[in-house]
C-alpha cells in the first residue's frame, strides 16, 4: 500500500510540470510558429530558450581556393 500524501505530490509534481511546459510553449509561440511558417527547424533547449536554425545553411559551401602562381 502507499499512502496518501505519496499519491498527492506525484498530483502536485505533475500538476506543476504540465504548468512550466503550458508556460513555456505561451512564451515561445510566436516564435516558433514563424520559424516553423519559413521552413526552420526549431530545437527545444530549455525553459523559454529555443535554437532556431535556418537549413539552407547546411546547404552552403566552402569557396573553392584559388591557387597560389608562382613566379
């Protein structure tokens, strides 16, 4: 058997997660749905921080050298 109080604060812990995780998709809505409107992928990296990246960029070269003349 458990008691009580155990069944109660795994109500309050996951009452508070689910609080913190609406939170923070209210604060990074916006964001994230522009991101995901222009073709970015969007990486959770904590509460309220995102990393947004732009993949055209891994679609970007180096430029080619031009070789050196020697006289």
């Amino acid at each position: 058997m458990y008691s009580q109080g155990t069944k109660g604060l795994g109500r309050i812990k996951s009452w508070i997660h689910d609080l913190i995780f609406w939170v923070d998709r209210e604060i990074c809505m916006e964001p994230d749905e522009f991101a995901y409107r222009i073709g970015w992928t969007v990486r959770r990296t904590g509460f309220g921080s995102r990393c947004y990246r732009d993949p055209r960029f891994d679609q970007l070269s180096l430029p080619n050298r031009v070789p050196e003349e020697v006289s």
